[in-house]
C-alpha cells in the first residue's frame, strides 16, 4: 500500500492520459474509422453489430508512456528500481511487435506469418539483452537442462513470449474481457512481487493496469473502441516478461505460478488448435468456437426464447463477464500459494478439465449448429 500511495502521481497520470486518448479517439470516430475500423462481418470470430475503431492500443501505450515518463521524472529509487527490468530493452523488443500489430490494424492486410516471426524476434531480444530467461520449470531434470543449455532456454523463452502474445490476441473477443482478464492477472502478479519484494515488477504491473484501465472506460460495456492487434500483442508481451522475470529474479515462487496465471489464454489457444486440426481445419483457422464466443452464442438463444437481455443489457458483456469470471479462478488461487508447485500443478490441471467441461456445455445442439455460422445474432430490443 504504501508503494502505490508514493506513485499516485503515475497513476493518475497514467490511467487519465489512457482515458483521454480512448475517448479522443471514439469521439474522432468519423474521421478515421475507414481506416482503424473493424467491421462485423470480417469474420466468423466477430461478435460486434457496427463497425468500431480497433486502434485502443494506442491508448494502453500513451497510458503507460505517460505513468514512465511521471516516474521518471520524479527519480528517486522507485525509479532506480524500475530501471533494474532494463525497460529499454523491453521496449526495444516490443516496438516493432506493437508498430506491427497497429499496422494490421489500420491496413487489416499483415501477414500472420510475419507478425509470428516478430513476435518471436521479441521474445529473443528479451532473452538476449534484457537477459530475462526462462530458467526453471519446476523439474530438477528440465531445471538442469535449462541452466546447462542456454541455447534451450533462449529458444523456450522465445516460444513462451511468442506464444502468449498470440494466445492474448486470440481471447480479445469481447467488450473488455482481454481488458478484465488482464487487470485480474497484473494484479495478481503485482501482489505476489510485492510479497518478495520485487517492486521493478510491481511498478510496471502498475503502469501497464493504468493503461488498460483507462482503456477500459471505453471499452466496456458497449466497446465503443477495440484493443486491437497492437493493443493485445503490448498486453502479451508485458504479461509473458513479467511472469518470467518474477519467477526468475525470486527463487521462492514456483515457475508454476507463471503458468497458472496464464493458463486460460495458453488453454484456449492450445485446445482450439488441437479442435481445428482434428476437423482437418488449418490450426490459425478463424471460427466463433472460443470458450467466449459459445458463452455469447448461448445467452443469444436464451434471450430471443425469453425476450429479454442478460444483464449488462446484450449477451457481448454478459458473456465477456461470465468468461473473466472464469479466468480468474486460477490466478487467484495461484495467488494464495505462488511457491507451493505441487498446489499449483494441481490448479492448472483442474483448470484445463473446467475449461473442457464448460466448453463441450457450450456447445450448441446439432440442430443449432448453423448458429456458428453467423457473426452477428439479433437479439430482443431493450
């Protein structure tokens, strides 16, 4: 508490520079959303009605800018302890993940292939000169290997942050759900580092949440602007080096913690690959499959059969909440034993099986099926 109470300054700073761009840019709509905007029809995974701005990452980015800049500028040792994450590499990785996914933001024509290759470039940098490193796993056999082997934890490392950029863009489905089911994980994270002391991780928690909370307020309930490409690569990113670095610079959280708080985006991503291939299908194929898009789908067909709405007035936000609320089960129980491995081994696999067993309930009845098959469902008026 007395951390965030000698950087209010950041954050306020941070959180209202994050607002005001969301909102300068939701309020310009008609002058650039035949660039930035993202349209229902693009494809079967959209699950909005009107055609909306998809450029909020640029709002996460100035948020946390602005809480960097206030900080340093202030100095002091909060500063100087912000500096031992080598935020300058960091940045150097991510700007051209982040200038890349903008640019699919804006053009909608970057190569998947190419934004894979960047991505994993990032994870590279973070390796190489941030010196962030995956250098446990939870295994004595693997742990040895790891430390051993450079080459084999620079390329686990690579994978780890290429994967979770990814497998964050895939659940930003939903008004704010990727907003929510961060803020939840970067809590978290920041809870735990401050247990052990680790305030370079706790301060850049703090000034990504500022980003995405300021986001937020125009993103959820009505999405009035989306994060976008740029947005959940920044989110995906932040997120794999922060997980990594706590369990690296503290030998008493357990490298499960790190997957715990991840395990809802690695889980989706992994099973609708598997799901995909298994029907013949390419594992990147788009489809309306996710955990959130059958949770819409669902409160679609109860609300046209009851004529009414889920609460908060449309099955979008409805179904954003009722997934996070989900998501945050293991990050929350993995808060309360970040160091007990076999606990958190057990979270994760418990987890899984829920993801599973909610997913197949999901599912529509085969003479609903062709429901899938649509973007955009009418729903009872308000």
């Amino acid at each position: 508490m007395q951390l965030l109470i000698s950087v209010w300054l950041p954050l306020v700073g941070g959180v209202l520079s994050s607002f005001a761009i969301a909102w300068l840019l939701v309020h310009t709509r008609d002058l650039h959303l035949h660039l930035t905007g993202d349209h229902p029809t693009a494809g079967p995974q959209k699950q909005h009605e009107h055609p909306t701005p998809r450029v909020g990452g640029l709002a996460i980015f100035v948020g946390i800018l602005v809480f960097v800049g206030i900080l340093s500028a202030s100095g002091g040792t909060l500063w100087q302890a912000f500096l031992g994450l080598s935020p300058a590499w960091l940045m150097f990785g991510l700007l051209p993940l982040y200038l890349l996914g903008l640019d699919e933001d804006i053009r909608k024509a970057t190569s998947i292939r190419l934004r894979l290759i960047v991505s994993l470039i990032a994870g590279g940098v973070v390796w190489w000169f941030a010196g962030v490193r995956i250098q446990s796993a939870g295994f004595q056999w693997l742990d040895a290997w790891l430390v051993a082997w450079p080459w084999f934890s620079f390329c686990v490392t690579v994978l780890a942050v290429g994967g979770l950029v990814h497998a964050m863009n895939i659940v930003d489905g939903l008004n704010g759900l990727l907003a929510g089911i961060t803020l939840v994980m970067l809590g978290v994270i920041a809870v735990v580092a401050h247990g052990v002391g680790d305030q370079a991780i706790v301060l850049t928690c703090a000034a990504t949440a500022m980003g995405v909370a300021g986001f937020a307020f125009m993103n959820f309930p009505h999405g009035k602007i989306f994060c976008g490409d740029a947005g959940a690569y920044l989110i995906g990113f932040v997120v794999a080096v922060l997980v990594i670095a706590l369990v690296q610079r503290n030998a008493t959280v357990s490298p499960w913690f790190a997957l715990a708080v991840v395990i809802h985006p690695v889980t989706e991503t992994l099973y609708s690959a598997w799901r995909r291939i298994r029907e013949g299908l390419r594992a990147t194929h788009p489809d309306s499959r996710h955990m959130h898009s059958l949770w819409v789908e669902r409160l679609r067909r109860q609300a046209r059969a009851s004529g009414h709405r889920p609460w908060p007035g449309a099955s979008n936000p409805a179904a954003a909440l009722r997934t996070m609320s989900v998501a945050a089960i293991p990050c929350v129980l993995a808060m309360l034993v970040p160091g007990k491995t076999a606990w958190l081994q057990v979270i994760c696999a418990a987890y899984v099986t829920l993801f599973v067993f909610i997913v197949n309930r999901l599912e529509p009845p085969p003479d609903q099926s062709s429901f899938l098959d649509s973007s955009v469902m009418e729903e009872p008026p308000q």
